[in-house]
C-alpha cells in the first residue's frame, strides 16, 4: 500500500485521529495476493495520495488476519503502477509550497502532532499489538521512540541551521546552507511499525514524504498519515 503525506502551506488541518482507523481491529497479513474467502465482504483499505484517501484500483489484495482468531479484518491493495505515480506526482506539485513554507510554521505542524500522538498512545499501541503482535509494553515503547524523533523535530528551527566560516584561506570564506532536495519515498519494516514511520516523516520535516509500509503492519501507518492532514 502506497502512503503520500502532503503538508500544505498554511493549511495543515490538524485535528484528532480518524475513529475509522483507531477502530482497525488488526492488520496482521497473509502473504498470499489472493482475495480473502475467510469472511464475505473485507473492507478494503485505501491508499493515501495528494492528502487524500482513494479507492485502489488494484486487482491483487493482501489479507488482514487478526493473529488471535484468524479473521480478515481487512484487505490492503497492491497498488497500481498508475496510483504510484498519481503519489509522486501529487508529491512533487506540494514540494514547491512546503519548501518556502517558513520554518516556524513547519514547526508548529510538527508540535501538533506530537500533541496528537501523545493524546491516543493507547489507541495507536493497541493498533500495533492487534496488526504487529507485540505486546502492549513493547508497542508503547515502539511509539515513544518514535515521539522522541518528533520531540527532536519540533527543534528543527535551531537544528536546521547552517555554518560559516570567516578567513579559512586568504580571502576566503564557507558557509553551508541546508535544503530540501525534493520528492523522497522511505520504505519501512514490519518490526518497528510505528518507531521508523516516524524516523522517515519527522528526521526530513522539510521534504514532501513517500512512505511504503510493510505490508504486515499497514493501519499504523494511516493513523500517523491521517494525523498530519
């Protein structure tokens, strides 16, 4: 399932996560690209382009199965080749406003979703246990570690600063300035589901973000994406 978070300028919307994704019970996937014969009608889960949730129109789709009872909760579709280029290229049409967005109100976006974050801890821990397996204690710790890089990123306006140098020759000066180079795409593992997400997303708080998820722990994922729209 392809995920592309745009941060548009001065018009980040943020507001609680979405029930609709807290509710997931599990998102712990078969392998097999067939569809589910476990239960009649799997809800399908959407992809995330341009700051928007789209049908997929994937042919192929990887069940869901809650690792405690086997049910297929859902189904997360192998996204097309056409879906992953509507992303990046939804990506690239946002770089341009998010690059000259000022650094402070990059800044705020990245305050608001820690606030966010810390306020459905559990509900995010109980997505990882039921789609993941860790236990409750673990998927916490997955989270907090994660928080921790957002907390780090929240200080991006001092951090992102560059350096000069006066005289380092005869007449000579350095300096270095740091700029988002454009569209990126991070791939992430199943056994942190929660930690690298937010590695990717909050470590380049400048870039415009494409972000693959393993496709044993999807929902988490949504939660965080839905989050920043």
């Amino acid at each position: 399932m392809l995920l592309r978070i745009s941060l548009q300028h001065g018009k980040n919307n943020l507001r609680t996560l979405r029930p609709l994704f807290l509710g997931i019970r599990s998102c712990w996937f078969s392998m097999s690209p067939e569809p589910s014969t476990h239960q009649p009608k799997p809800p399908k889960v959407q992809n995330l382009i341009g700051g928007s949730f789209v049908d997929s129109k994937a042919s192929s789709y990887i069940d869901v199965i809650n690792p405690a009872t086997q049910e297929v909760v859902s189904q997360v579709p192998l996204t097309t080749n056409e879906e992953f280029k509507a992303a990046v290229s939804a990506a690239k049409q946002a770089f341009p406003s998010w690059r000259n967005t000022p650094i402070t109100t990059r800044q705020r976006v990245m305050l608001k979703f820690q606030e966010l974050i810390r306020k459905n801890m559990d509900k995010l821990a109980m997505n990882i246990t039921t789609e993941q397996g860790k236990t409750l204690k673990d998927a916490h710790g997955d989270i907090f570690r994660g928080l921790e890089v957002v907390e780090h990123a929240c200080g991006m306006a001092t951090l992102q600063m560059g350096e000069y140098v006066p005289n380092v020759s005869n007449g000579v000066d350095t300096y270095s300035v740091r700029e988002p180079l454009g569209v990126c795409a991070g791939i992430c593992p199943f056994n942190f589901p929660a930690m690298i997400p937010l590695w990717v997303t909050c470590l380049s708080p400048f870039v415009i973000l494409g972000l693959y998820m393993a496709s044993l722990t999807t929902c988490i994922s949504l939660i965080l994406g839905d989050a920043l729209l």
